[in-house]
C-alpha cells in the first residue's frame, strides 16, 4: 500500500469537506470548522517546537488541542483523566515539558509554574492564519500502571493511524467509544473518526451507562469500542435497546466467547470486531469470526507488517504500529529483535491461540499456577452470568486458593434458593472443564464489579 | 446445623466433589488420614467461612493447624463463639 506523505491531522479533517460533529455530554464541535478555525484562542502559534503536555479535562477540549497540535508541537504529552497529582512533576521532567493546554475542567495543579500556559475552549473560533504544520509530532502516552510513576509511551502518527484502513463507507459513520480518548484504546477512536470522515460520540467521566447509551443512540452511534467490561456493564443496561451499531469493536482485555456470543445477541446484523492492542504493542490485529483467541496462522504468517512470535509463553509483537521507546527510562521497550513483549499468556488450543491471562497476574495455590482469566471464561459460559471476576483469596492451607464473585444478568430476589442452583451449576461447570485446584472454592453473587477508569476489570493481586 | 455437623457434612461433600474416599469421621481421626488433602482442606477452610462466617486460621496469626477432627472442630466452636 502506498502511503502518501506525512500530513497533520488538522489537514487530513480537511480532505472531507462534509460537516461532521464531535459531541460530548455537555458540549459539541463542528470538527470540520478546525480547517480554518482554532479553538486555543490564537495562540497555536507559541506552542509551536515546543514539547507540550496536554492537561485538558475534558474530552473534547482534548481532542480539539490534540487535532490542532499535531504537526505543530514537537511532543505531545497526553495526561490520563486519572493521573496522580503526585506524577505530574515527574512527568513534566521526564518529558522535558515546556508548555501546558489546560481548559476549565483541568485538575487544580496541572499548571505545574510552567512558563507557557494555553487555554483550549469548547468552541472553535474563526482565524485569518493559523501557523502551518512542518514537523512530525511525537506523541506521549502514558500506561497506566498500578504503582508508581507511570511509563511514558512514545509514537508517531504514522504508526499510531497505521491499523486505520482507508476504505469508502457506506453512508454516514458515527464513531462513539466507552474508553476515554488520552488512552491508547480511546485515542485509536479519535484518529479514527478524525480520518475517516466521521462524527464522534466521547464518552464522560462519572455518566450513568444509561445515559452515555442514550446518547449514543441519539446521536446514532455506528460504531462502538470498548473494553469487554465496557460492554458487559452495557449489556446489563435496558438502553442497550436504543443503539445498533453496524460495527461492535472489543480491545484491551480478553474477549471470552461469552461476551462475543451476547454481543451477536443482542446485534445480530453488526460486524464484531475483537482487535488486540495495547499502549505499547500499537494494534496488532483484529479477528472477526466471532470466535474467541485468534487463528494460530496469524503468528506463522506476517500480515500487515506484523510479525508475531511466543516466547515463554508470552505474545511478542514486531511492528510499524509499535510505540518506539520509553521517555524518560532506561528499559528498552523493544527486545534487540525489535519485538514488544506484551506480557499477555498465550496458549495453543488446536489451530487457535487463546489468551490464559496477564503474566504476574498469576495465583499461586500450593505451587500450581493458576491464571484468574481462564476460570473467568468457563464461569462466563453460564447463560445466567454476566460476568465474573476470579481473585486469590489467603488460605492456611495452600497459600491462596481462587473464590469468584459473580454478576448475574438479572439480578431478581432469590425465590425458592435459586440462587442456590445456578451456585451449584456454576461449579459444575468449572468441575467438568478445569482442573480441581482452578475450581473456585467459594462464590459469592454480587451486584456489580469495579471497572477502573482504564475500562479493564479492577484486579488487586493479593 | 451444629459447628461439627456442618463440618462433617462439608467434608463429606467436598470428598464427593473431588472424587476421594473419607474415612470414617471420629475425633481421633488424624486429619492427613482423612482421605482430603491439602486443596481438599483449603476448600473446606474457605467453605466454612462462607458457612459459619469465620476463617480462625487467618484472623489469628498463631493459630496452629490442628491435627486431628476433633483439634479441628473444637478451633471453629471456640472461633464461632
């Protein structure tokens, strides 16, 4: 495929000359109006060269900077909406920060005394010129690990739009997302909708399920990403009726059989995507037949560039889409073959690789290793359950033996020790297809899991 | 259900569950001879605490772990108290 020259985004909007709007919960832009417009009141023109972070509040203040920085900043730095504030001194040194994009949602102490300091608005303003693109921008993400500060990721464009096919649509897109957009598996929705001429639902901080599906449905969402607890905690929603996306995408967690199988359900004409993706590794493929893991000849054979291998059991990505480096750190994100290693589990199951789960997510239960992630999959089987969550719980005995506390798709009072049944099938189920140290000694039904603010099922390694 | 019944009567599934032969359930009986091994126990111990609300092995930190049923029995009726 031949790829054209590098272009910034503000000038990739502008190939389409259809009107087309990024919305959020409070606000919207006419995204097209960035062509000749600016939403940083003019002054795009200081931050020019310069190494920025990007500390706005909101989403789509944050899509605005990021679209009219591009090609204009020499870095951008990208602040989580979670970000410790305790992490934003590191990350300004690490990242040789020069200047900060704040809006009115900006945390308190985002602007960190630095000499330069831009307001971005919700509105793009008209300007008679605005400062032409002439560099490739580095782009900074940040992982979001549990502890400590956490690694800065660096991309370019090129690689960060690589996975994006440039293919005509049929009629209108309308992208929305559950993930937040300055994550990786949000910011793949950005680019997305910005290149190929779509609208753009963003997802909010703190919005009630129902209402961000009712806005999407109101907006006429086309296509949809999110995490598998993403879509698990939609699908338990009565609004999940007032969307249908032709396009159903998963990333960033394992997606089980299950929650495939309950998205052809509830969609039976959309395209079900699950793509597998991380910070780091950039997108490294998407696999539609509706099955969980993916085709072992994906390894064998290159496909777009990407190679892949297993390695100690592990999943390793070579690829233009690759982040390129660490800022700020010593650690080579690459092996000296050029390949990411994902830490993700993989394990051969007739011509089909399936995910076990995290390395270092692993329990221990008297020398056997258990992966939570595989128990989770055969509970997930249950017709009534909607999902699940495995943790390693102390035990005098074994060290750690694994509990599971379990989310019902309809949670009615517990007539006649129902509850009692499906407890039982449950761990029949886990009896007939694991082994007996991986069958949860205990199950407990609860009303909902925590989902942390990157999308993924909260787990806490005990 | 008494704390031992209850005790019993988990052994006995958990057994059943794992495919293991109990022997016959007096208060001498040596645990180790009991017919459940360790991940047996460790099921039990978790059971137990979802039944009678009280895991005495991990909330005290001396707790020895007893050797026979009866040892076993009488660590959850002073725990259970």
């Amino acid at each position: 495929m031949a790829r054209t020259e590098p272009q910034s985004l503000r000038q990739r909007i502008g190939e389409h000359a259809s009107e087309r709007f990024f919305w959020d919960r409070t606000a919207h832009a006419r995204i097209t109006d960035l062509v000749g417009g600016t939403s940083l009141a003019g002054r795009l023109g200081e931050l020019a060269g310069k190494s920025v972070l990007v500390a706005t509040g909101k989403q789509l203040t944050t899509a605005l900077a990021l679209i009219e920085l591009d090609g204009i900043a020499r870095r951008l730095t990208i602040l989580p909406p979670d970000a410790d504030p305790d992490h934003f001194a590191p990350v300004v040194a690490g990242a040789g920060i020069e200047a900060v994009v704040l809006d009115h949602a900006s945390p308190a102490d985002a602007a960190l005394d630095l000499p330069l300091c831009v307001t971005c608005a919700a509105e793009i303003a008209g300007a008679a010129k605005l400062p032409a693109p002439t560099r490739e921008t580095e782009w900074v993400l940040l992982t979001s690990g549990t502890t400590g500060v956490p690694k800065m990721v660096a991309h370019n464009l090129a690689g960060l739009t690589a996975p994006i096919a440039r293919k005509k649509a049929d009629g209108p897109i309308v992208w929305g997302t559950f993930y937040d957009i300055r994550r990786y598996g949000g910011l793949q929705i950005l680019l997305r909708a910005a290149l190929g001429n779509a609208s753009l639902v963003l997802s909010s901080a703190g919005e009630p399920t129902a209402d961000h599906l009712d806005r999407l449905g109101r907006h006429g969402v086309t296509h949809l990403s999110g995490t598998p607890s993403h879509w698990r905690r939609a699908l338990m929603s009565p609004a999940i009726r007032k969307i249908s996306p032709r396009y159903v995408r998963l990333s960033g967690e394992i997606a089980d059989q299950a929650v495939l199988d309950s998205l052809r359900h509830a969609f039976p004409k959309a395209s079900i995507g699950h793509a597998y993706a991380s910070t780091e590794a950039g997108v490294a493929f998407e696999v539609i037949d509706g099955h969980a893991g993916f085709p072992s000849e994906f390894v064998e054979r290159h496909r777009g560039g990407v190679a892949m291998k297993v390695l100690h059991g592990s999943l390793r990505i070579r690829s233009p889409r690759t982040a390129s480096r660490y800022v700020g750190a010593g650690a080579p994100l690459r092996d000296e073959d050029g390949f990411v290693d994902t830490g993700d589990i993989v394990e051969l199951r007739g011509d089909r690789y399936v995910f076990a789960g995290r390395r270092g997510g692993i329990i221990n239960i008297g020398g056997l290793k258990v992966h939570p992630e595989e128990i989770e999959a055969v509970i997930n089987r249950h017709p009534q359950v909607r999902m699940s969550l495995v943790r390693p719980k102390a035990s005098p005995v074994t060290g750690s033996i694994v509990i599971a506390d379990v989310v019902l798709k309809s949670q009615s009072a517990d007539a006649g020790g129902e509850l009692a049944q499906v407890k039982g099938d449950i761990l029949k189920l886990c009896r007939d297809a694991l082994p007996r140290h991986k069958v949860p000694a205990a199950i407990s039904f609860v009303a909902a899991l925590d989902v942390a603010a990157t999308g993924k099922l909260a787990r806490r390694h005990g | 259900m008494s704390v031992k019944l209850t005790i019993m009567d988990q052994m006995a599934q958990i057994a059943r569950e794992h495919g293991k032969v109990l022997a016959p359930l007096r208060d001498d009986l040596v645990l180790l001879d009991s017919g459940l091994d360790s991940l047996g126990f460790a099921v039990l111990v978790a059971r137990l605490e979802d039944r009678l609300g009280v895991d005495p092995f991990t909330a005290s930190e001396d707790a020895q772990f007893p050797v026979t049923l009866g040892d076993f029995v009488k660590v959850y009726e002073n725990g259970a108290h």
